[in-house]
C-alpha cells in the first residue's frame, strides 16, 4: 500500500460519519413533521423542514413506509442509548429512571397516526414491536435494577409491566388538551419508591 492509498483509508470514514449525521438531521426534520402533520405529511414538507431536496428523501428512503419505519427505529435508538447515559450522569438511579421515563414518555406520545400505519398488515411494521421491546426493555431493566439495587424503589417491578402501565397512560394524550398524561406518569414512577 503506497501512501495515496493510506489517506484515502482515512477520508472515507468522515464521509461516512456525514453521511450518518445528515441522515439523523433528515430522520429528526422527518419526526417532527409527523408530530406537527402526521405521517401522511407531504414529503415536500420533511424535505423542507431537513433543508433537502425531495430526490434526497427518495435516494434514502423510496417509499414512504421505508421512511416511518426509519423515523421509528431513529427514535428508539436515541431512547435506548439514553439509558445508559443517564444512569451514569443522574445524581441517583431513581432520577435516571424517571428522566428515562420522560424520554419515553415523548417518544410515545409524538407517534401521531403511527397506530393506524402500524396496524396495516405490513410485515416490516409488525416487526418494529419486537424491535421495540428487544432494544428497551433491557434498558428499562437497568434503570430499575439500579434503583432497586439502591434502594430508592421497591424491587421486583417488570420493566416490561412499567413500560406497558406508561403507554397506557399516554393513550389519546394527543387528542385531548384536558389530559396530561406526563403529570400521570410522574405519579406512577413517583410510586415506585420504597415506601420508609
């Protein structure tokens, strides 16, 4: 290997880095587009919003559903690396659990009209579920086990049980202006604590 071709081993991977970077810029534009219009927004908007042209969009993501499906798993990999990260800077294991939660919390309550769309059939929809419950589950497990581990909340609780209890509160927290569903969910994690 002459040295031309070592420094072309060494511009590629910020090229790719760009590339990485601008297609999270293009999944967040995408995201909030759909909490402000819903997922059958004009692509025309999200283009907009991300500051690209539509063949952007089209190169990465040719369909529609290949794009709901990328905001989707974009999302819950933000949520999943958050665990550790906030375990680690919280003052408390309690107080990383429940600044998760808040993640969480947004992460279900922005999927305005993504019920309908995963509900149409689509197999690759199907296995965003699994994709969901393989990648936080065992981050919410963490965050409990510590908390437990030191005592702030009573051991025993099921991440998947909690997690479950907090989608069930964020439902229809969308439509309704009357129902705060993040007041709820601090009192569910706020119940959590070992009683003293």
């Amino acid at each position: 290997m002459d040295d031309s071709d070592e420094g072309a081993g060494r511009a590629a991977p910020p090229r790719r880095k760009d590339a990485r970077r601008n297609q999270e810029t293009l999944l967040d534009a995408a995201a909030r587009v759909f909490v402000a219009k819903g997922v059958d927004a004009p692509v025309r908007d999200i283009a907009a919003e991300a500051g690209v042209g539509l063949g952007t969009i089209y190169r990465h993501f040719p369909t529609r559903a290949d794009l709901i499906i990328a905001v989707y798993r974009h999302q819950v990999e933000a949520c999943a690396e958050a665990g550790p990260s906030l375990l680690a800077s919280s003052e408390t294991p309690h107080a990383a659990l429940a600044r998760w939660i808040d993640l969480f919390v947004d992460f279900l309550v922005t999927k305005h009209g993504l019920a309908a769309v995963f509900q149409s059939g689509n197999a690759d929809f199907e296995a965003l579920h699994s994709y969901f419950l393989d990648r936080l589950v065992p981050v919410c497990t963490e965050l409990l086990e510590a908390a437990a581990a030191s005592g702030e909340i009573r051991s025993g609780i099921e991440a998947y049980e909690l997690m479950r209890g907090v989608g069930n509160l964020c439902i229809g927290a969308d439509s309704d202006p009357r129902y705060d569903a993040r007041r709820l969910v601090e009192l569910l994690v706020a119940g959590l604590r070992r009683p003293h």
